[in-house]
C-alpha cells in the first residue's frame, strides 16, 4: 500500500522480472480496479510490470463502498499525482503505459501532463474524456441501441427525475442514507453497465457485480466522475494529443465496441502522429475478447525491447 495523501492509500504490485522493462497498467471504470487478466498481456521474463488500484477501488482505502464515504479528492488531477509518486516509489525513471476504456482518458491525462516519463503507450477501448462520450453511454445516446435496458435505468429513479439527469439522480441514490435505497440504486446502475459491452446485449448482471461492495463502489465513482466530466476540459486530451508525437502507441479497438465506439479511437489516431490504429473486428469493450488479447500481447511483444 502507499500513501497518497488526503487519508487515500493505493494498493499496487509488481509481476514478472524485477530487472525487466517496466510497465504499469492503468484499469477502467472508474473502479474497476486491477485485474489479474492484465498480467497475461506481458511477457514475464522481458517486463517488470506494475498493477495498481485508482482511490477508493479494489484494494485501495478507504473504499468507495463504505457508508460515509468522501469522494472529494478523489479526482482526475489526483490521480495523475498517484501514478507519479507510485512510480517515484519503485524507482522508476519511465514506464509503458497500458491502458483501456476510463483507463485510456486517465493514462492519456497522465501522458500529456508527464511525456517524459512515457515510453510507449498501448490503449484498448478508446475513450478521450470528452462530455459527449459520457452523454453517450450515461445520458441516453447508446439508449438509442438498448431501449428496454435504458427504460429499466430510468425506472429506478423517482418518477420527476426520469427526464433529467439520469447522473445526477443515480449518484445521489447511491449515496442517500438508506443502505436499502443505495443497495437499488447500486443493482439498477450495475446492470445498466452489464448490458452494453457486448453485441448483441447481454441480460443480467455480470458476475463481478455479484459483489455488493464493488457494486456500490464501482457505480459511486463512476457517476461521481461523469457527474464532473471527468474533471477535465472538454475536448483537451485531444486538443493536446500533439504531446505524445515522440511516444509511440497503439489503440485496440473493437468494431462492435459500443462503449467505446470505434470513432474516438480514430479521431485520436488522427491527432497524434506517432500512433497505429488496429481495429479488431467482431470485438466489442471487453478486453479479455480473444481478438483484443492477442493484438494486445502482440504490442507488448513488439515493445518489448524497444527503450
């Protein structure tokens, strides 16, 4: 665990070969936390690979599940200043950068704001921070796809809130003072989330919702973070993408991804010069999609020696 400040610690480990090139792995959400899949991507013996857990997920604390929690300092801007110390600490003077969906508009901050300290990114399921990617997924754009799911979203909400903010509405339940309302509220969000990844939609929850603490954890950051637009400025991690123009990368897309439609990753292709485009197609948002996994271990084999 390390201290971050503001009370946060974050947990992290390293994998594979201590004297190998290093790499940190950036996890989606935001809250999902990292994931065990991620250290398949590498090859253990050629990388020195770091997973770490964003505030207030996994094994990170305090957790965004707990009742009273204060989501204040648990920002974009702070989590940029955790990869930093988190890299200062294991000594590290600079790292690829995997990343996928949150993960992407998170290691893309990071990036611009620390170039120097980026050998190579490799990003699946592109997103950018962008309002309208959030208004996308959150706000009823992909609803368009989903109707009966999007319905059953709005549904949880009280009748005079339905035409609103869908955010807004689900992030006070989450938080509300009634452990059966945030409950609810956690489960509807959840399995709103269930539904989009894949095409055609899946009905049900997924499985790592079972888990009422990541639940509710997962849908308070996530609505906490949209809620702010992601405590970014609209359009600037592309505006500012010709800061990584000396740092190679390649963007996994699916063609099916309708979390992460495929434009964002081509629009980022387009504003950064030293970038690649592989589209994966049949593929949706997971990561773990056969397709995904090989093009994405095909990069980190191709990255693996290169300094």
């Amino acid at each position: 665990m390390l201290e971050v400040g503001d009370d946060n610690r974050v947990g992290w480990e390293a994998c594979g070969n201590p004297h190998g090139k290093p790499a940190v792995v950036v996890h989606g959400g935001p809250g999902s936390g990292s994931s065990r899949w991620a250290r398949r991507l590498f090859d253990p013996s050629a990388y020195r690979v770091v997973l770490f857990d964003q505030r207030g997920c996994g094994r990170s604390t305090p957790h965004a599940s707990e009742p009273d929690i204060d989501l204040t300092n648990n920002t974009t801007q702070n989590l940029i200043a955790d990869m930093e110390l988190l890299r200062q600490h294991l000594d590290v003077d600079r790292w690829l950068v995997l990343c996928g969906s949150w993960g992407s508009t998170l290691a893309l901050a990071y990036t611009e704001t620390h170039p120097d300290r980026v050998t190579e990114m490799i990003v699946w399921g592109v997103t950018t921070g962008r309002r309208g990617e959030c208004d996308w997924l959150f706000r009823g754009g992909v609803a368009m796809l989903f109707p009966e799911q999007w319905e059953r979203l709005r549904a949880g909400v009280p009748t005079t809130e339905r035409d609103g903010d869908i955010v807004e509405a689900y992030s006070r339940m989450l938080h509300d003072a009634d452990a059966g309302v945030r409950q609810r509220a956690a489960l509807a969000w959840c399995t709103w989330e269930s539904a989009t990844p894949a095409w055609p939609p899946t009905t049900g929850l997924a499985e790592r919702y079972t888990d009422p603490d990541f639940a509710l954890a997962f849908a308070r950051l996530v609505t906490h973070y949209v809620r702010h637009d992601l405590f970014l400025e609209d359009g600037i991690l592309l505006r500012n993408a010709h800061v990584l123009a000396e740092i190679p990368g390649i963007l996994v897309n699916g063609r099916f991804d309708l979390q992460a439609p495929i434009a964002n990753a081509w629009e980022l292709n387009r504003a950064w010069p030293g970038s690649e485009l592989v589209i994966v197609e049949d593929a949706g948002h997971f990561g773990d999609d056969p397709g995904v996994t090989h093009e994405l271990i095909v990069a980190t084999d191709r990255f693996a020696t290169h300094r």
